[in-house]
C-alpha cells in the first residue's frame, strides 16, 4: 500500500511560483515521488529556466515564465501546456507577494498588486486550466488543486503587512467554495496554510539571529519549516493519500495557530 500511496506517478503537474522557495520544494517534491512531468513558471524567465535544469535532476521539469497577473499570460500558459498536454492533474497557486508599509503609509498599490497575485490570479488560471483538469478523471481518479494559503489567514498578526492576511484569507475561502463547486467534476481543492518558511519574503528574519530565534522559541515546536515538510503535505493532497480530502485549510505552521 505505502508504495502507491504516497505515488506521484504518471502525474502532470503545474506550480506556480516554481522557481524558488515553496514552490521549488514543492517541485521537486513531487519529482522525486515520482511525477511525469512538473511545470513551473515565473515572473522572471532566467530564474524560472535556471530552476527548471536544477530541477531536472530529480525528473522532467520544464519552464514557462510568465506573469499570472495578466490574462494574457495566463492564456499563452494555457496555450503552451495545451501543446504539450491532453491533461493536468495537479495545479499548486503559490505564487504570492507582501507588502510591509505602516498603516498611516499603506499604499493602494500595496493593496492592488498582493490581492491581484495572491487571489484573483489563482481564481482565473483555475478557471482557464478546467478542461485540463477535468479530462479523464473520475470518483476515483481525482485532480487536485492546491492552494498556499497562510497562518497570517488564519489569525490576527498583520506585522505591517495589511493586505497579505486579509488576501489569504481569501484564498482559503476562496478554496472551500471551488471545492464544493469542482466535486463533481472531481476535481479537489485544498489548501496549505504555511507558517514560517524559508524564503525571499522571510528573509528579514531568518538573517536577523536574535528576531529568528526569538521566533523558533515562541513556536510550540521550536523550529521553521523546511523543504520536506511543504513538500510532504503538498504530495499528500496531491496523491491517493489525499484522496478523500477536499475544501480543507491544512496548516503547516510547527503549531502557530494553537497559540496565536
């Protein structure tokens, strides 16, 4: 049983974001458990690229840089995998961005650019990406969408980053309603609620030793996160092991959320 529980085999899979952080973890997650093929993208095309040959030591990972905030990149996304493609059948939305200001100085672009990437995005390349996600599944053949979300969605520490947590708690809503809507073409969508990782966007902390291990003593389990353990939750949803599980906010947060 444990040999194809965990089995990504035969699957094709999408990231967003791919090219760094979670989404690389994510990436190679998958690889190494055995997927067909990983696709990610990224604003940046030499990144994305670089991250895809690295990556390719663990699998087939393929780049297709673009930017999930336009439509019309969304379209070519969809254009380029219908070319290689008849199917997906793991999309992972992490692409996501912050914005730190002051409340007195919170600016409306830092509204517009983090509710753009981290809501509406994942919502149209969903919607773009359904006759894929949708071909040749059935009760017990699943596709899953996976959302990253955030314990700053889940409770109320903004650190001056206003618009982060109110976009992903929109996302984790978000995800529950495309669960109930996408059950019937069974499709799953779920949802993974990160606490502290590392990554570009935490990097202010991890390089300040004294704020850093402030933090990991405030964590009910003393630590951040690393690679296995987003990667291991993400291969769960996105296997037989995960199966029956859909509309869930799943934290990942070395308890976070039981003290906040």
């Amino acid at each position: 049983m444990l040999d194809t529980l965990f089995s990504m085999k035969d699957k094709i899979c999408v990231i967003t974001g791919g090219s760094r952080g979670l989404g690389f973890y994510m990436a190679q997650g998958f690889l190494e458990a055995g997927a067909r093929r990983v696709y990610i993208t990224a604003r940046k095309a030499a990144p994305c690229l670089e991250a895809a040959q690295e990556l390719s030591k663990f699998g087939e990972c393929i780049a297709l840089p673009g930017d999930v905030c336009s439509m019309d990149d969304i379209k070519k996304l969809v254009t380029d995998l219908s070319q290689k493609e008849t199917r997906i059948d793991v999309l992972v939305n992490n692409a996501g961005a912050g914005w730190g200001a002051s409340l007195e100085e919170f600016p409306e672009k830092g509204w517009d650019k983090v509710m753009d990437l981290n809501v509406k995005a994942p919502f149209f390349l969903i919607q773009a990406l359904l006759p894929m996600l949708k071909k040749g599944k059935s009760p017990e053949n699943t596709a899953s969408v996976i959302n990253i979300g955030s314990v700053a969605g889940i409770v109320a520490e903004s650190i001056s980053n206003y618009s982060y947590g109110p976009s992903k708690a929109a996302i984790h809503q978000m995800t529950r309603n495309l669960a109930k809507d996408l059950a019937n073409s069974h499709i799953r969508v779920n949802a993974i609620a990160p606490g502290r990782f590392y990554s570009k966007m935490t990097e202010y902390v991890s390089t300040d030793k004294a704020a850093f291990e402030a933090e990991c003593a405030a964590i009910p389990l003393h630590r951040w996160g690393t690679d296995e353990d987003i990667a291991g939750v993400a291969i769960m949803l996105a296997s037989k092991a995960g199966a029956f599980i859909t509309g869930q906010i799943i934290p990942v947060d070395g308890g976070t959320t039981l003290i906040s």
